[in-house]
C-alpha cells in the first residue's frame, strides 16, 4: 500500500499560557511511502515523528493536509477502518490471556462477513505466530515470556489482522542491545515475506540505519532530509542531518575556505571545491575560487575519514589511543574543533608508530563535508 502525506501539518495549543503560539508538532509534511517498503523516522525526542505516526494511523487528526492509501484519501477514516496494524513501545498485553487470546484478540472484534469462526482465528493466529517465531508459547502468559517474546506477540496481533500498513512506534526501545539487535533483524525478515509497507519509528539512527529501505530525518516537526540510509549518511544535506547519523558522530571543526583551500586553523586540508568560497550555500557550480576569496565555513569530518600520516595536513594533540579489536579509536584534541574530542577511527594495524603529542592525519575527501557557517546548509 503505497501512502502519500500532503502538506500535513498538526498543531497542539501550547500548555503554557503565557505563550500564545501553539506548538507544532508536524509542519507541511509532504512526502511518499512507496509501496511494500520499510521506512524509518528519524530524529531526536520530540522531533514530531510519533506524532506523524498517529496522524497516519488516525489516532490523531491533523490540523491541515491530506493522508492517502493508495488513491483513497483517508484523513477522516476512523483508525479501525484503515487497515492498519500498530505496535508500540510498551506492548500492551493482556496478562491474564495467554499467546494466542493476544495474537487472536483483534479477530474477535470482525463483524458480518470479516466475522471468524473460533477454528479460523486459531489458524490466523497460528499462522501469526509462526511468522515471529513464536508458535511453541501459544499457551503461556505475558509474564512467563521474555521481553522479546512479548514483543514479537505484540507483532504478531498487529499481523493477524493482515493490515495493509505496518506501524512500529519505538518498538525495540525497551529491550537490552543483544535482544534489539536480534528483533530488529526478525523486523526486517517479517517485513521482507509479508511485504506489508511498514513505518518504523526511532531515535536511534544505527536502527534506523541497518533495516529501513529509506530514512526520513526530522528535526521540530520539519523533515529535513529524505533518502536511502547511506545516501543520506553520505550526502547530508546540512550539519544536523550529518551529526544525528553516525557512531561514532561525525567531527566538526570551525574553518574557512581561502585561497581555494580548506583551512582548518592554519592547516590547508584540502582543496576546495569549484566556487565553494563564492558560491550560493548548497550550490557547488560555478568557476573556481578567486585567489582572494573567502569564506566560513563548518569543516565535518567522519571518524572513518582520517588517515594516520606522517606527512598529514592535519595535525591534532593526541590524548589516548583506545584499542577494539579489529578497529582502533585515535582520542584527541583540536582548537577550532566544537566538540569535546576528536574521534578517528582506523584499522589497528595504522596505529603502531604513533607516539609522541601530537598526531598527523591526511583526510579522505568523500568523509570530509563543508557546511555554510550561517545557514549550516551542506557547500
């Protein structure tokens, strides 16, 4: 089921009198959730993406804008008429039915010709249960599962119903990291063999990352970019979008483009892109650099992005190396750095030689990302 937002905008009265405004929570949302795919929201707490959430499920009306399934416009459907199937972060069992009254529960709520014969839900439920996994604890109460047990129930009722949509609101947030890694691959699978469109919501981007088909980051109710995961994660449109995503974040310096260089400091660190220093923000074309041109500019630098090098353009005060195994975290400093500490992240085997106070990088230029100073929009 495909589903297309128009311009979907939802606004809540502020509880704080003094403030007259209301506070918005969606704004002009307008995008297309292309049919039988996996979608991930994404962004920090009270970014607006649950409340996108409910606006599509029904649970919510928006204050402006239209929600479509399909061709059918939908916005004044009542939730229980959309076909759609919602699992939330809390899972919302009832304790003293066991697996399969859960699983079965919403079948008994269809009426006239959808209505079910008691062997018909054992089947649809069975079939549901199958699907997560979890058709050997058919008989056993909430409280007799793991946390990932009721999970996958609280996935398996939303199935039975076969819904044309799939809605997750921060499902795996509840569950220790071994566990979320494991449900998040079982989400990915179940999504793939049923192809239902499914919506997932979360704030942590490596999730959102590892199984969406495509990303929508969202900052104060604004999408601010749209896209495949590592294409977003390659090419962010602006500084937040490139710091949201990444672990270990991306490294952000202060700098210029002079020259038709990239200073860092008083370091050059690169060669500027063509019309960077003159240009609109955003728009890389137009003729080079003039020898006099100027500008500042955010410097990104990707943890993965450095490359210990003798000969390096970039020089940091090193504070510790941390070994992990295969990969080795180079800690360090940097004056016009905004963070804390620099994070360079290479293989272990780069790292014998280094001693001393100080590190030399040369940097990969497809990790390196400029941003406007002022619009923190991508150069």
């Amino acid at each position: 089921m495909k589903i297309t937002l128009e311009h979907l905008t939802k606004r809540f009265p502020n509880r704080n009198k003094k403030i007259k405004e209301d506070v918005i929570a969606a704004s002009d949302l307008t995008f297309e959730i292309p049919d039988g795919k996996l979608i991930g929201l994404l962004g920090p707490s009270g970014c607006g993406k649950s409340t996108t959430l409910n606006l599509i499920s029904g649970l919510e009306t928006p204050t402006e804008g239209r929600i479509y399934f399909g061709d059918n416009d939908v916005t004044d459907v009542p939730p229980e008429n959309r076909g759609v199937g919602l699992v939330f972060q809390n899972y919302a069992l009832y304790p003293h039915l066991t697996v399969e009254d859960n699983i079965a529960f919403p079948l008994g709520n269809l009426r006239g010709k959808d209505k079910l014969t008691k062997e018909q839900m054992h089947e649809r439920a069975l079939e549901a249960a199958k699907l997560v996994q979890i058709d050997t604890l058919m008989e056993r109460k909430p409280n007799e599962l793991s946390g990932g047990q009721q999970q996958r129930v609280a996935i398996a009722r939303a199935l039975v119903k076969m819904p044309s949509v799939l809605l997750l609101d921060e499902p795996l947030s509840n569950l220790d990291a071994r566990l979320r890694l494991q449900t998040r691959e079982e989400l990915s699978r179940i999504q793939h063999e049923t192809g239902i469109t499914t919506i997932f919501v979360t704030h942590d981007q490596e999730e959102a990352m590892s199984i969406s088909d495509m990303i929508v980051v969202m900052k104060e109710g604004v999408i601010h970019q749209i896209g495949k995961p590592q294409e977003v994660y390659d090419h962010p449109g602006n500084l937040f979008v490139a710091k949201f995503l990444g672990t270990p974040p991306i490294n952000v310096f202060e700098g210029e483009i002079r020259d038709g260089k990239v200073y860092i400091g008083d370091e050059a660190v690169l060669d500027a892109p063509n019309g960077s220093a003159n240009a609109t923000p955003g728009n890389t074309d137009g003729a080079s650099a003039d020898a006099d041109s100027y500008r500042k500019i955010y410097v990104g630098i990707r943890p993965e992005g450095f490359i210990p090098d003798e000969n390096g353009a970039l020089t940091v005060k090193l504070n510790k190396i941390e070994v992990m195994g295969r990969d080795t975290s180079i800690v360090a400093e940097h004056p016009a750095f905004t963070g804390t500490t620099i994070r360079a992240i290479v293989p272990s085997e780069d790292v014998e030689g280094i001693t001393g106070e100080t590190v030399r990088f040369s940097l990969k230029p497809k990790k390196v990302h400029l941003f406007d100073h002022e619009t923190e929009e991508t150069i």
